[in-house]
C-alpha cells in the first residue's frame, strides 16, 4: 500500500468542494460587509479598492462595488500627485481588463471603464480600440463590446471610413456577423449623406450597388444565415415615406371640411390655413374623437355661407404650411359634397420598407434571388425578400404570384404561419386600397384609415373591440362586424353618415355597452343577432330607450 496516491471518493469530493464553497462564500460575505461599513463611515480609502477588487474580480456585476469604486477613485484624484495618480490608472485599467475576462459582458464593467477613460486627460484611444479589436475576436456579437467601441470611435473622433474598413475585415472573416452589418448600418448614412432623405436616407447608386454585391456574396455563401439578409432589407428600404396631404373632404349636409395627412400630426395654431374662395377663413380644427392629440384625420365645421347654394360653387383650399403643401378642390351648386385626393402619393402609400426609387436594381435583385431561390428552394429569407421585392416593384403586377409564394414559404416555416396569414393579409387590404384609388370607387371590404370609405367590411378578424381609427371615416354608411368577439363599441363614436351597423355573433353582453352608438345621428339599423345580450328580459324596450332614433333593431 507504500507508494500509492489515496484517491478520494465522490462524496469526499462533494464535500471538499462544499466547503470549499462555503469558505468563499464566508469571505465573499464579510468583505461586502466591510465595503458597506467603510462607506457608510466615509472611510473612502485604497483599502476600499483592495477589497472591492477581490470581489468584483469573481464576481464583476456586482454593480453597488463600481459605484464604491468611482467614489474612491474621486476622492484620490484630489490626494495624489499626478504620477502616483497615473499608477493608479494603470492599474485598474489593467484591474478592468482581468474583470472582463472573467465576463466578457457585464454591464459594469464596460460602463466603469467609459466612466474613467472619460476622466482622462489625455486617454489613449488608440490602445482602447485594439482592446474592442481583440475582445470581438473572441465574440463578434458582443454588443457591449460594440457599444463600447462606438463610444471610443466617437470620443477619437475615428473617420467613419476607418470604422468601414475595420466591419470590412469582419464580415470578410464571417459573413454570419449580425452586429458588423448593423454598423454599416449606421456609417454608410455619415459617410454619404443625402440631405433630402434626412440623416438616415437613402444611399448613393454606386455605393448601393456595391453593398447589394457584398451581401449577394454572404447569402450565396450561406443561404441560411439571416445576419446578411436583414442587411440586404435595410439596403433596399432606405427612406421614410414623405409627409403629405393625401385627402380633402367637403361635405355641404354637415357643414364640415376634412383632411387626411399621410402621418399623425398635431395641427396647432397657423399649421393649417384655410380659403373659402380665395378669402381665409378662421375655424378651429379639431380630431374626430375630439382628442387634441396627433390624428392622420382633422376636421372643422363650415359657416352656412361659405356653402350657399345660390352661388354656381365654392372653391376650398387648405394650405399646410409645416409640409408645405396645399390642396384644392370645388363644391358645385347642388352637390352635397366633393373631394380631392393625391393620386400619386396614394400609388405609394405601402412601398416604403422597400425602396421603389431604383427599380432597375430591384429587379435585378428579384432575379438573383430567384436564381438561389432554384438552388435552395427552402431558404425562407430567400422566399420572403422574393416577397417583399415583389411588392416593391409593383404589388398589383405580382399579386398573383406572390400569394403562391406565401403559400411555399408557410410550407417551409410552419412555425411562423401566423406571423405569414398577418402578412398576407395586409398586403391583400393594402392592394385592395391601390384597386379602390385606381378604380375610383368607394367600398371597401377591407378595413383601412381611409376618409372616402364608405361601406366597411371587418367580419371574421377575431377583435375584441372596434379600432377608435374607425372615427377618421367621415364618409362611412355601413360597417359590417360580424362574427367577432367584440364586448365594447368604444371605437364607434362620432360617426355622421353611419346608416347600418351588424355586429352578429360577437360578445356584447350588456345594453350600456351600445352607448357610444348615441353619438351616430344618422344609425336607423342595428343587427345584434347572436349576441349575449340578445336573451336579456326586455332587451327591446331598454335599446328602443338607450337608441330612440335606431328605428330597427334585430336581437
């Protein structure tokens, strides 16, 4: 038995290792103790640092010991000379380095070091860059790595080209580095800017077209890899749609003129101004729930004489000052009401996650993606960008067609078919909006924020309760809601030409619930079948009282 090494069993491991544990635990406990007693007495000295060094270096998101740290350091900033003070740099941006090793991501760490490098008078950026280089060697998608980097790039005031050049090196080593792409992201707009796109508009041909080359080699190189193909979204979707006045409504029975933006607005004081025959009017605008806060929908009420009927017409004009816009539009002697709406605006009101500027380069991006598509015909970013390009181009062309891609896409990912039904679905109502403006007709079996609408069909759409949006639809006559599981009517308030309202089979349980209703003047037909309310003891009396001017109701 001389000689041999005793070999400890598993328990005795166990337990050496417990209390070992323990042991740690026990000096963990009274050295935070300390650090508590010593600040609390203002004792802020260097043992301070010793003792919140030995436990930040185990355990670095303890984020109370930075703050104990920074009060330390403040005070010893006035107390030393300026070489002990540089020693003590020294040493804890070596400290902070060994922390980050231990966790390559914790919050204090990365948000102390910011915090002393900005005390520096003359930092060494340089050496803090090589420091970002090496720690994304070890994790690319480190974003507290990244943030940190941005924020030394910023205060060394580094060219966004040398910043360019360093996400080059990356992605050329892993085209699967999501958080690279996102840089260029934010660079490419500061190294060419286009002022009437705002500071994150669209990119330069040339530039766009060698970016869509670089990413065309990532996802040829790895279909499968998503980082390249958000990428290649952002490229092609670069501008926000531009503010607009889409629509102006005259309605001589209720006295009322509204308009339509292509964005909620805030109409203030001399936003809006408006003529009656070449002659200002003062009116007060107003949103159509009343609410002074941003609408798409403002409106105002019209003095009987800017609507006498013994004049041959009236000319409205509404001149948006802010967007510099106007719109015009005549009201005819013995026509009850007119309008006037931006054709072309309305052609591109859903064509802004993709550009359709460039549609040269769109379609030579449908092509390439077609083509890998054939090679890898189960690539679900493949199928969706073939989508969205798609409807860049032009969404009624490729209708067809798209809806049979939708269809191969949710054969590929199942997982997301809820997510694709969403999306089909609003492309279908938004072409439905495009063949409405095209055709020139007014009923719509689709909802949408559109002040022309006048019938409305929202059946079928699992909604608890009807959109307040409901109240920009000045020209609505009937709303369909059937089959539904509604329980309020909050959203139909103030709606002047609504005539018929069905709300069969959906969750109206009480008569109260039927409230806003009153606000409709011009309701005369309720169809209410289906609801819970319906088998209510003398339901018929209480709705005829709670809506005396709804002439049929049906329970």
């Amino acid at each position: 038995m001389h000689g041999r090494l005793k070999v400890k069993t598993s328990e005795e491991q166990a337990e050496a290792k417990r209390l070992e544990r323990e042991q740690k635990l026990k000096l963990y406990q009274s050295a935070t103790q300390t650090v508590f007693q010593k600040r609390q007495a203002g004792e802020l000295d260097e043992s301070v640092l010793e003792l919140t060094s030995q436990i930040l270096g185990a355990n670095p998101d303890f984020a109370t010991l930075w703050n104990c740290r920074r009060e330390v350091l403040q005070q010893l900033e006035a107390q030393k000379s300026p070489e002990e003070l540089a020693a003590l740099v020294k040493a804890e941006l070596g400290f902070l380095e060994s922390c980050l090793r231990v966790n390559p991501k914790s919050y204090g760490t990365w948000h102390h070091r910011c915090w002393l490098l900005g005390r520096l008078p003359e930092p060494n950026w340089a050496r803090e860059l090589e420091l970002c280089a090496r720690f994304l060697e070890v994790d690319e998608r480190n974003f507290h790595c990244w943030d940190y980097r941005r924020f030394v790039a910023a205060q060394a005031a580094v060219p966004p080209a040398e910043e360019l050049a360093f996400t080059d090196s990356l992605i050329t080593r892993n085209f699967s580095n999501y958080s690279s792409w996102h840089y260029r992201s934010c660079l490419l707009p500061q190294l060419h800017p286009q002022p009437d796109f705002g500071p994150q508009g669209r990119l330069p041909e040339d530039v766009l077209l060698k970016e869509l080359e670089l990413v065309q080699n990532a996802f040829f190189t790895d279909p499968n890899d998503q980082s390249a193909w958000f990428y290649h979204r952002w490229l092609l979707g670069r501008a926000d749609p531009q503010d607009a006045l889409r629509c102006l409504h005259v309605s001589r029975d209720e006295a009322c003129l509204t308009v339509s933006f292509s964005r909620p607005l805030l109409v203030g004081s001399g936003t809006l101004l408006l003529m009656v025959d070449e002659s200002p009017l003062a009116v007060e605008w107003r949103t159509p729930d009343g609410r002074n806060r941003p609408s798409h929908v403002w409106l105002c009420d019209l003095p009987a004489a800017s609507l006498n009927d013994q004049l041959p017409q009236h000319t409205f004009r509404v001149i948006w000052t802010a967007g510099d816009a106007q719109k015009e539009c005549v009201l005819l002697k013995g026509r009850q009401e007119t309008w006037c709406r931006d054709s072309a605006t309305d052609q591109q009101l859903f064509r802004c996650e993709l550009s359709v500027e460039k549609s040269t380069v769109l379609q030579s991006e449908l092509e390439s993606c077609k083509e890998l598509q054939e090679l890898e015909p189960e690539n679900k970013w493949c199928l969706l960008t073939i989508i969205l390009l798609m409807r860049a181009l032009d969404p009624l062309l490729y209708e067809k067609e798209t809806l049979q891609y939708f269809q191969t896409l949710k054969a590929v990912d199942p997982m997301r078919a809820a997510y694709l039904d969403d999306l089909r679905s609003k492309f279908l109502l938004e072409n439905s909006v495009l063949k409405m403006e095209y055709a020139e007709v007014r009923v719509l079996h689709l909802g949408h924020k559109l002040l022309l609408v006048t019938h409305l069909d929202l059946s079928h759409n699992r909604l608890r309760a009807l959109p307040p949006a409901l109240a920009a639809l000045r020209c609505l006559e009937v709303l369909q809601a059937n089959d539904n599981a509604i329980e309020s009517l909050d959203g139909v308030t103030n709606l002047p030409r609504l005539q018929e309202l069905s709300l069969c089979n959906n969750r109206l349980q009480q008569p109260p619930a039927l409230q806003p209703l009153a606000s409709c003047p011009r309701l005369v037909l309720l169809n209410l079948q289906g609801n819970p309310l319906g088998q209510a003891v003398g339901i018929s009396e209480h709705l005829a009282q709670l809506l005396p001017s709804v002439s049929s109701i049906l329970t």
